[in-house]
C-alpha cells in the first residue's frame, strides 16, 4: 500500500511517501499549491495531512477527487490514535507533537522516549511506556531566540546561526556577536541537557530521540546515547494513516 504524508509548516509543505512501512521518498515543497502535482506524480492509495499553519479542510476535499483511497486531515483532538493523548488540551496540542509521539511509540513500543524536536520551537515530549502521550515543553528555537534578542532591544544586532553547525561555539564572545551566539547557542543545548537530565533521573529506562531542522546542531552536543530521525513526524502520520485504514 502507498501512502503520502503531508505535513504543513509555516513556511513550507514536507512530505514523506511510503511503501508499506518503507519511507521510499521524502522533499519539500514550497505550498499546497504543490501538491496536485505531487498527487499525480506519486499516486499514492492513501493521504494524511497534517498542518500548524492553516486549516486543510478546504484542500482536503479538492485532493479526494485525485486519490482512490482516504484523505485524512490530521486532528489531535478527534483523529483516532494508535497511542492514548493524556495531553490536557488536546484541541490546542500541535499535530507535529502528536505525530512524533506516534512515531516515537512505533520504534519503541513498551519504554519511555522522550522527544527533542529542534525546529521554530524547542519541543521536549514525553511518551509514557510506548503506549501515552503525556505532553513536556515548548521553548524558542535557535533563530527565534537570535530574533527576540535583535527585536526587543534598542542595539543588539541580528546574528545568523553559524554555518558550520558542528564548529564550537566559544563560551566566552569577546564581541557582541560572538557573546549572543554563546548566549542562544551554548544556552539552548544547557537548556536541552538539563531537561534531557531531569527525565533521566526519573526513568531509568529512557529513550532519546532527536528530530526537527536544528537536529544537525544539537546531536554532537547532548549527553549520553541519542537516537536521530529527522522523518519522525512524516513516520508518526504514515502510523496514524495506517491505524485509521485499517480500522
């Protein structure tokens, strides 16, 4: 069975499709607009979308006429789960969060895992024994914290992340681009660690898994074994997909 997981971001369209449980091709695409396109190219039986930008329901139902199967828009608070969301607010929870989880319980059913998705947000999430999303945190990405620093401040310049992301980022800047760089950068991974520390000393069999765009920066920087797959919301999506046609 092929499947197409779509997974609408704020600034562009990410899509991973699968044969069987195979995730055979992945790429960006810069809009919605795009995916007609994608749809005849790829003819996938089956269609999850998932989205924190804007509501799909309206492209969601012009999409149908071009798949045999089901076009499912991805809701946390109604779409049916493989795993249980404990998440208080389930209509405010973000699908991407939700999607990981899926993903996350699908790799290692039976053992605490916790999240580390590195994109716009920091998200820190914790599934609960491969069986219950529980939820965890939301912090400033990288280049939103750069961003408040240059916005809220009279004089502090905008600084770009660096462009090799494994090169150290000194701890003390002797400039003030060098010292906000220290400030975001080796802040954030401080940041990651301690919570990565935290949910150690609770679960002594816990699993950490890496995802998101910044992935590349934070993987040679946080302790202890760390698992990285950047597809783990497409991965999370396809699950859902799957659990909703087949049951």
């Amino acid at each position: 069975m092929r499947t197409l997981a779509l997974d609408i971001g704020n600034t562009a369209v990410k899509y991973g499709c699968f044969e069987g449980d195979l995730l055979f091709e992945t790429a960006v695409v810069d809009s919605v607009a795009a995916v007609p396109e994608l749809l005849e190219k790829l003819q996938p039986a089956h269609v999850i979308v998932s989205s924190v930008a804007e509501d799909t329901t309206a492209v969601v139902a012009q999409w149908q006429s071009q798949v045999s199967g089901r076009v499912l828009a991805f809701q946390p608070a109604t779409t049916k789960l493989p795993i249980e969301n404990a998440y208080a607010t389930p209509h405010t929870l973000g699908a991407d969060r939700l999607a990981a989880a899926v993903g996350a319980a699908w790799f290692w059913p039976g053992h605490d895992t916790l999240i580390i998705d590195a994109g716009t947000a920091i998200k820190c999430d914790w599934v609960e024994q491969g069986r219950t999303f529980r939820g965890g945190s939301i912090a400033p990405g990288l280049r939103m914290r750069f961003e408040a620093l240059h916005t809220f401040t009279g004089r502090l310049p905008l600084v770009a992340m660096p462009a090799e992301t494994a090169a150290p980022v000194p701890l003390t800047g002797d400039d003030t681009q060098a010292a906000i760089r220290s400030g975001v950068l080796n802040g954030a991974v401080a940041e990651v660690n301690g919570i990565i520390e935290a949910y150690r000393a609770q679960k002594q069999d816990l699993q950490i898994v890496l995802a998101g765009g910044d992935a590349g920066f934070f993987q040679p920087r946080l302790k202890g074994r760390i698992f990285v797959i950047p597809e783990l919301v497409l991965i999370g999506l396809h699950r859902i997909l799957v659990h909703n046609v087949e049951n």
